[in-house]
C-alpha cells in the first residue's frame, strides 16, 4: 500500500496543474487568424487580426485625405490642423473606400515602404471580396513575398496589381501568373528586368488568359528579351495593350514585333500541336454530331427519346380505345413526314385554312418536351424590361479562335501560314533606340494589317507611339505611317464629316 501511494505521489508532482492553463487551452483556437469571423469593416477586421496574430498595428487611412489639411466649416476654411512633420512618412495603409459599402474597400495602396511576409499573411485573413485594386509600389518584394501574395489574390477577385519599383523580384513574376488568376491589368514599371528575366515570364503569359494590359516601362529589356515576348505573342490572343517604353529596343527588336503583327509561319513544334487541337476537336464534334447517310440525311436511330416520348404514352393509355385509335391515325399522318424528311401537304393545308379563319390547329398547340425560345427571350413586366436593358448594355467582346487551328490558313513552300496577332491593339515604343529600318518595318506591318484584317472584320492595332527613338522624322516612311495611324484611331473624325455635320446643323 505504501509503495502505491508513493506512485501516486509521483505522478502527481510530475504532472503539476498551474492556474491559467486549462483557459488558454480552451480558449487558444479560438484566438487565432483562422477562427475570426469577419464583420465586413476592414479597419476593425484588419486591427483583430493583427491582434490575434502578434504582428504590430498599422494604421488605416483614407486615400486622397490630406493630412493637417483646413478644417473647414459653412463660410470656409477657418483653420488648419498642427500635427506632426513625421507622421506623413510612417507606414500607413491607404484604402480606397468600396461605392456600395463604405466599410468595405475597394483599393489597397502601399507606397515606400517595406512589407513583409506576416503583413500580407494578416492581409489575406481579412481581404474583402469587393478588392479589385492592389498597388505595392517599391515594397521590397523579393520571391518570398509574392508567394504569400498568392492566397491574397486567390480570394479577392483583384483586377489591377501595380508592382513597381520591386527590383529584387524582377526574375520571379512569372509565379503570379496561374491558371485561378483574374489580373487584367499588370504593371511592372522600374523593376530592372533583363533578357535573363523575360523567357520564364513569357512562357507563363503564352498559357494566360486574363492579362489584357502589361506595362514593362523603365526596365533593362533589350532586343533578346523583346524576341521572347514576340514568341509568346504568336499564340496569346488576350493581351491588348503593351507598353515597352524606355527600354533598350533597337531596330531587331522592332522587326520581332513587326513580323507578329502581320502573318505567322508555323514551326515544326507548332505543326505538330495544331494536328493535335484539330483531331481533339473533330473527335469532339463527332461524338456530339448524330450519324449521317451518304446523302446528308440524318440517320433514325431505332429505339429513340423521340419514338419513346409523349407517343408511347398516349398508346398504352388508349390501348385498343379512342386514344389509341387516335394516336395511330396521327402516326399514319406523320409517317410521310418522317420518310420524305418534308412536311406533309396536308399539314400545312390545315394551318394554312386556320390561320385564314382565325383559329386554332394542332400544329398551333404546345407540345410536351419542347420549348419556344422567342418565349424565353420575351419577358412581360418589369422584369423583362430590365432584363433587356441589361443585355443591350452588355460590351461585344470578339473572341478571337487558338492561332493554331485558324480556318483562314495558307501554304507557302510547304509551310503553313496563319493569321498574325490582330487582338493587340495598342503598343507603346517611345524612348527606345528605334531607328529607320524600325520604322520601315512598323510601317510594312500596319499596312498588312490595314488592308488585310478590315475584310475580316478585326481592325488589329489602332494606336501605335513611337516618340524619343532615333528616328529620321522626315522621312516618307515616318509621315505614311503618322497618317495610316490616324486614320485608324477609332476617335478620328474624316474633315469631310465633320464640314457635312457643319453644314447638317447649319442649315437646320
């Protein structure tokens, strides 16, 4: 018994209990990031998770708002506000409050100061799903911080990602560019980015289907890194607007781009995928598509919904009765209908004489298992109205078809010519290194595409400036070129329509 006791004892000294434990125990899941319920107001949801995450606080303030600006009252400013010379340079995030919901917030903006890894963690806890603007200008990101933007941007739909001015993740962009991502317009102004630094990029913005807008202005781009990206944009048709200027673009550089613009002759490894889409999706196709005769005609699959429908129900229902007598007089109708592949004549006698009389036929009548479509598209009531409105303002968006499997493809010398790159449609070149020969080949470019893409019905590039090059501004190449781009800017006005509307308004 004593031997007993003195275990007891000892396992009780081992296994002390101090005041204070068991609540933080429970009380410790509860307290972490991951637990916290979102209350829609970004400051306090932002404060809590610092809080629960032990990162310091930063403060919040609203973009625009001048600090120590008038206090201003009904007759005016009165006075001004003192505050501290200091406080306008500590860190400070500003917001850009959300139209609809003004706790919530729209834009995210940090400027000159740098962030780390547990801010964004803290930020991807309490991002708002109305955030479409994030701007990290030089934060110092290096790899480690953009991939703990990742889940940011996985959560919040962000349209508009402003990273300039990072230079130390200038070779590690390409890991923002994933299939979930919904950026479309990306800037990446003054980040140093070199030759080395464009092939991995540029293979990630190939496969990119969201990216409409890229700035590399300010960078270290030269003619190599301006090759890669003329690679990537012979099968990207998402991209349309690019702006590379104030780079080291000389006249190769220029001749790569040119080439894109007008047509694209396929390599070997380009052949072999367009075999691959094309059989891909005649075997698609052929699947959905139902069996055909030498002749064209649809073949009649025995044993079919539409023999096994509305038909066979009415025959067991009536079997040997009215109903059913009634049902193979209908069958006998339409089994010249079926036959010929025509309507038969008495049908269209019977509407015909309805129509005249004012009444109603069979044919009129709504059958099972069919569906009017004018019936869906007409809604009667406010509703209807409202929902037309919302389709007449919805944009016309041209999708533009995979390169590879283009209808409109050619063979020259053996090789297979495909339409260039007509979706781009603004590109910025100015303080480069562009001499003439640059500009013969811009020039050569846009009137391919001038007389070329307007009988598809693409317009292809229509802004094109090329300011601060080592260019020869006297030259017929330079003056054609001014006014082939004027003519297809989509706000030029002919002179001839604007002295006709002169005179339209003149004369009323």
């Amino acid at each position: 018994m004593a031997k007993k006791k003195e275990k007891s004892a000892a396992k009780e000294e081992v296994t002390p209990v101090q005041d204070g434990e068991p609540e933080e125990a429970e009380t410790g899941d509860d307290q972490s990031p991951e637990a916290y319920t979102l209350t829609g107001d970004f400051t306090a949801d932002l404060n809590e998770i610092f809080k629960r995450s032990a990162v310091d606080p930063i403060p919040v303030r609203q973009r625009g708002v001048v600090i120590g600006g008038p206090d201003v009252s009904d007759n005016g400013p009165v006075t001004y506000i003192t505050v501290d010379k200091m406080t306008s340079l500590r860190p400070a995030l500003e917001v850009e409050p959300d139209d609809e919901n003004k706790s919530s917030i729209k834009g995210l903006f940090i400027k000159g100061w740098r962030v780390e890894v547990p801010l964004l963690t803290c930020f991807s806890f309490c991002v708002p799903a109305s955030l479409t603007t994030l701007s990290l200008w030089r934060c110092g990101l290096d790899r480690e911080t953009l991939e703990a933007l990742l889940p940011l941007l996985s959560k919040a739909p962000v349209k508009t990602l402003i990273l300039d001015d990072n230079p130390d993740c200038a070779a590690h962009f390409h890991i923002l560019l994933t299939e979930e991502c919904s950026i479309s317009n990306l800037s990446l102004r003054g980040n140093g980015i070199t030759c080395e630094n464009m092939p991995l990029f540029c293979s990630a913005l190939t496969q990119n289907k969201s990216i409409i807008k890229l700035s590399l202005h300010n960078n270290k781009i030269s003619d190599e890194g301006v090759i890669t990206l003329a690679k990537s944009l012979r099968l990207n048709r998402t991209l349309l607007t690019l702006n590379l200027s104030n780079n080291n673009i000389t006249d190769k550089g220029t001749k790569a781009i040119s080439e894109v613009l007008t047509a694209l002759t396929l390599s070997h490894e380009e052949v072999v995928a367009r075999r691959k889409l094309v059989s891909e999706s005649k075997a698609a196709t052929s699947v959905d598509e139902p069996p055909t005769t030498p002749g064209g005609r649809v073949k009649e699959r025995p044993g079919s919904n539409s023999r096994s429908g509305s038909h066979t129900a009415l025959d067991k229902k009536g079997k040997g009765g009215a109903s059913g007598k009634a049902g193979k007089k209908q069958d006998k109708i339409e089994k010249p209908s079926a036959k010929d592949g025509r309507k038969s004549d008495m049908g269209n006698k019977g509407s015909k004489e309805d129509k005249r009389k004012g009444g109603t036929s069979n044919s009129s009548l709504p059958q099972t298992g069919t569906t009017d479509s004018k019936s869906k598209s007409k809604t009667k009531g406010p509703a209807g109205k409202k929902y037309q409105e919302e389709k007449e303002q919805e944009p016309e968006t041209v999708e533009f078809q995979n390169p590879l499997i283009e209808g409109n493809l050619s063979e020259t010398d053996g090789k297979i010519v495909v339409p260039g790159n007509y979706a781009l449609t603004c590109v910025n070149l100015n303080s480069n290194k562009i001499g003439n020969s640059g500009l013969t080949y811009l020039y050569k470019a846009l009137h391919y595409q001038d007389n070329v893409t307007m009988r598809r019905g693409v317009k292809g590039l229509l802004r094109l400036t090329i300011k601060n090059n080592q260019l020869d501004l006297s030259t017929k190449h330079y003056v054609d070129l001014m006014d082939l781009m004027m003519r297809r800017d989509p706000f030029y006005e002919h002179p001839l329509l604007e002295e006709d509307n002169s005179n339209a308004t003149a004369a009323t």
